[in-house]
C-alpha cells in the first residue's frame, strides 16, 4: 500500500519524507491557500523533496482551462499528477491529458460510477473523500470496497487512493479493503506507529536491564 502525504506544508512533507515510507504527496486549493504561497512555486519546491507522484489541482472547472492549467502544472516536473475534479468536464480532461501522457488524480469522488467513468478515461488515480461521505452519516468505506469491486471485476489499472482521512482507523479500514493508496493528513501519519503498550513495554525491558547491570 502506497502511503502519500496530504498537505501542502513544506515542513510537514519533510519530516514525514525523513521517515523513509512515503511515497507522494496530494494537495488541493485549501491547503494551499492556508500556507498563502504561490502555487506553482509550492509544487516545485515538493517536487524536490519527493520524487513519488505529487498531485497538483487545476483551479479551472471549465475543459479548455482545466487543459491549460494541467498542462502548465506537468511541467513543473515530472512526477507532477494533474488533479481534475470528478465532474463531466473533468472527465473530458481525463481522456485528453491522458493521450497526451499526462497522468491524473480524478478528485471529489463520491460514487462508484464516478470511478468507473474516470478509470475508463484513463485517470492514474482516483480520490474517494471517505471524511466527507462519513461526515452526512453515510459509510465512506463502503465506497472504497465497491471501488475495488469494480476494478477488480474489469481489471481497471486505476489506483483507489483513499482521501479525506481522518484517523488511524479510517487507515487501517482503507488497508483491509484494498486501498493501493491512502493520503493521510501529518497528524495521523505521526499516530502510525504508536501504540501505548509498546511505550510500557520498552520503559520495562530498560528498567529490568538497569536493575540487573546498572548503568
Ligand atoms: C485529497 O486529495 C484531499 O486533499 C483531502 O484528502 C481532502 O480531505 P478533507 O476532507 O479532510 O479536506
């Protein structure tokens, strides 16, 4: 399972590239907007910090803008993945930076056929919001295990990258439905790896140590 940051936050990217597991980073207009930073320059400076694929959205909602601007955001560098909404314009940008060999990350899916309709156009990957669904008391993994159904069923290469995490059990779930990627926020990236147990147990492994040869 791939493991991408969902920030746009340099230093958060780095410290969570320093522990050697991550594999890309997502961003969106709002998080950018909260570093108040160009975008443009933001991305180039991720670019270099992480080689794994670096989603950048379009701002455009429009075909021939969402074309230009994805086509303006590839060549930033080369691991740069143009992130489309999942509308029926973003669809059409799908197709068409895909024949241009442009990869994309089809956003804002809520549905399956949303993710059918974008696998068939192409997309690299495709962003179910599992949060936001979760938030209207709906299941959002159910949508990720019907997503892998489908794919699976056809063979489809798009990659399920879960989005809009909130907890490590969101990401657990995510891993258990066979989620290829989830995109996880600092702050749980930073809870992976903790568990209270495990902090007991190394105070008392040291402690019995200490007591039978000093030091
Ligand atoms: C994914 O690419 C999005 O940036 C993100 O996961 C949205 O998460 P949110 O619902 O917490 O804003």
């Amino acid at each position: 399972m791939d493991l991408y940051i969902d920030t746009a936050n340099l230093d958060e990217i780095k410290q969570a590239a320093d522990l050697g597991v991550l594999d890309g980073v997502t961003t969106n207009p709002s998080l950018i907007a909260k570093e108040k930073i160009d975008y443009g320059k933001r991305l180039g400076q991720i670019c270099e910090v992480v080689k794994g694929p670096v989603s950048a959205e379009v701002i455009a909602i429009d075909f021939n803008g969402m074309m230009k601007e994805g086509r303006e955001r590839a060549k930033i560098a080369e691991n740069i993945v143009v992130k489309l909404p999942s509308t029926v314009e973003g669809l059409r940008a799908c197709k068409a930076l895909h024949d241009e060999g442009i990869p994309t990350n089809m956003t804002l899916c809520f549905q399956p056929l949303q993710a059918l309709m974008v696998a068939k156009a192409g997309a690299f990957l495709v962003s179910p919001f599992i949060g936001r669904i979760d938030d209207i008391a709906e299941d959002g993994m159910d949508l990720i295990r019907k997503i892998r159904q489908i794919y699976d069923n056809y063979g489809y290469e798009t990659k399920i990258l879960a989005a809009s995490i909130r907890h490590p059990k969101h990401m657990v779930e995510c891993a258990l439905a066979g989620a290829d990627v989830a995109t996880v926020p600092f702050s749980v990236i930073q809870q992976m790896m903790k568990h209270p147990l495990t902090d007991v147990g190394l105070e008392k492994f040291l402690a019995d140590y200490k007591k039978a040869f000093g030091g």
